[in-house]
C-alpha cells in the first residue's frame, strides 16, 4: 500500500509540473533531468521531430535542446488540455488526441494487454496518463487567477478545495472580503451611524435635573 501510495505521488508530481511547465529550454531540460523516467516508454525527442521539420528539397537542422523543447511542449499542451476538459465526456476526447499523436509515433501506446498479450506492462507515462483521466475529480484549476502553477490535484480528504496552496487561498478569502463589502457595505455603514446616533440620544437624553 505504501509503495502504491509513494507512486501515485510522483506520478501526480510529474504531471502537475508538466502541465505547469514554464515555456523555456532551461526549464524543459530541469524537467527532463528530474522526471526522465517517466518519460522512458515515449519516443525519444529526435524520434517525435523526426520528419516533422522536412522541406522540399532541404532538411532543417536542430539541436538536441530544442527537440526535447518540441516533445515536451507538445506533451504539455495535450496534458493541460485533458486537464482543462469541462467534462469526462470532453476530456475523453481531448485524450483521443493525445493517443493519435502517440501513436502515430508508437503504434502500441495504451493498447490493452488483453489484446496484445506479447505487451510488456504499462510504461510510467501511460500510467501517467490513465491516472489522469482516472482521477479528473482531483484535478483542478487553482481558483485564483494570478497562480503562477494553476494545475493541481487536490487532496483526497478535501473534496471542498478550491486552491491549490494555503497562499492562494488567501486570495479566495480576500475575495469573498470585496464581494461582502460590495453587497453589504453600505448598508452596514447605514447601521453603524444609526448606531452611533442612537448611543449619543441617549447619553443626552440621560442627564440629571435639578
């Protein structure tokens, strides 16, 4: 149970930092450096670009850097896009495409077991993935809209949350603030000077005679 518990923590760790994955060749290569693993079942970063840069005539040259750059920003915008669907039915879909830019790269991407029994098991990011789609309750997008890192999974004993950290649950409370005053705020204002009036009638009001 613990080591189940221990994988289903990096899986959601690499997916979440994935699809938060800051759009620059430092960051991909840091992300590449610490998750590789989980990448090992997925063509290679020359393999996803093969073929896909070709002119007529002229094949243009890259780097290694900006190919890893190419495959993981592909397999972030698929990701985030699953992560996004409004419903199961849409993040269904949205993980048909995912599958058909895979595939067409490596033809026995997600295919059961079952079917082709001479299959080794399912590599990490598959797993990846079908954890993914499997766990969509948890994936949310951070309430606030300033989160640098809006992708999460929230906790399992937290069905009510809304923001991915105590920080921008700040905001959520900052919010609800403003909207209170905007609604209420003046009539509250209206009672606090009733209420100041009212005490000073009353201390006038109270005085000795002789």
């Amino acid at each position: 149970m613990r080591d189940s518990a221990l994988a289903t923590a990096r899986i959601e760790r690499f997916l979440s930092a994935l699809a938060n994955l800051a759009d620059d060749v430092a960051a991909v290569m840091a992300f590449v450096r610490r998750f590789g693993d989980m990448l090992a079942d997925l063509p290679s970063a020359h393999e996803w670009c093969k073929g896909s840069r070709r002119h007529p005539g002229r094949v243009i040259q890259t780097s290694p850097e900006a190919e890893e750059s190419i495959r993981i920003g592909d397999l972030k915008a698929h990701v985030m896009s699953i992560w996004r669907g409004p419903t199961s039915l849409e993040k269904e879909f949205r993980l048909l495409f995912l599958h058909r830019a895979i595939s067409a790269r490596k033809p026995t991407f997600l295919l059961a077991r079952d079917v082709v029994r001479h299959l080794s098991p399912l590599g990490a990011f598959e797993q990846a993935i079908l954890h993914l789609f499997k766990s969509a309750d948890r994936a949310l997008v951070c309430g606030n809209p300033e989160c640098p890192a809006p992708l999460f999974f929230r906790s399992r004993t937290k069905r009510r949350q809304r923001y991915c950290s105590p920080k921008c649950s700040g905001f959520g409370q900052r919010e609800a603030k403003r909207k209170w005053w905007a609604d209420h705020g003046q009539q509250w204002r209206e009672n606090q000077k009733n209420e100041k009036k009212r005490k000073r009638g009353g201390k006038h009001g109270t005085g000795k005679t002789r």
